[in-house]
C-alpha cells in the first residue's frame, strides 16, 4: 500500500512535469498565472469529488492535446512509458474524449454557437470518466470567467448549462 502511494506521487510529478513543460509559455486569461494552475486546480477538484489517480493524471493533461503543440503520439509515447499499458490507455482515451474537436480553427465556416453545439452533443457521448473530468473543469472555469469577466460570463454560463444537461 505505501510502496503504491509513493508509486503514484512519482507518476503525479512526472505527468505534472509533463503538463508543465507542454503549456510551459502559456498565461491564464484573466489572472496572467502559468496556465499549469487550471490543470492542477481542475485535478484538485477531481481529488475533492472522488475521483482516483488515473482521473487525476488525465485532469492535469486535459488541455494538451488541445491547447499546446504536444502531439497524440507523443502523449501516448510518454504515458506508455510511465504508465502500466491499461492505465495508459485509460488516462490517454480521457485526454482525448476531452479534446475539442468542433474548434475555430478545424470549422471555420461554423458560429460558436454552432461549434457549442456539436461540442456538447459530442461530450454527452463520452465516457463517465471524461464527464467527471470536464465537469471539474467546467467548475474552474466558471468561477474564474464569473469573476473576470462579468459581460462574457453571461454567453459561457448558457453555454455551460447546455453542457451540464449531458455530463
């Protein structure tokens, strides 16, 4: 049991390294904080709502298939290093099932509202742990859009009570 508690901590650091490194440039929005703090801030609320270590680790890696130049293979090379295979996959098929797909960017021709949409219809079929996952980020989002950006908090909390109907 402690040799596993002290197992896990190695395996935290090394994806909180991992994470770290991935969003290395990156500032929160509103606050200017490294981008690090949503991730482990979403992982602490993942720990606060039972979540267990593998939701933990895929809470920490959430944004960096989305949001940074780390690639899905070399996601997957890196937790397949780590990580015993079952728990790899597991971590790796959470940070996937909560990468945006409808983005700006891959939908050009589409509104946000449009892009929302899809996203959430997309979300409502993935699986329970990504739902708990993105829920917890949903949480930390809200409270920091809610309190830096009142006019824009209006559009995000419709957006995130849509959301909230299929997680």
């Amino acid at each position: 049991k402690q040799k596993d508690k002290i197992m896990n901590k190695l395996i935290y650091r090394q994806i909180l390294e991992f994470a770290t490194s991935a969003h290395e440039f990156q500032k929160r929005k509103y606050t200017g904080e490294p981008y690090i703090t949503h991730p482990i801030s979403v992982a602490n609320l993942v720990v606060e709502n039972g979540g267990d270590e593998l939701l933990v680790w895929a809470a920490l890696l959430h944004d960096v298939l989305e949001d940074t130049k780390v690639t899905h293979e070399e996601l997957r090379a890196f937790l397949f290093t780590i990580l015993y295979f079952p728990y790899a996959k597991k971590v790796l098929d959470i940070v996937v099932e909560l990468t945006d797909v409808f983005t700006h960017e891959a939908f050009p021709k589409l509104n946000r509202a449009k892009r929302k949409e899809l996203e959430c219809i997309r979300l409502g079929g993935v699986s329970e742990d990504a739902k708990m996952v993105k829920r917890m980020d949903l949480a930390h989002n809200t409270k920091c859009i809610t309190k830096n950006d009142p006019k824009f908090s209006k559009l995000y909390l419709k957006e995130v009570r849509e959301l909230l109907k299929v997680l």
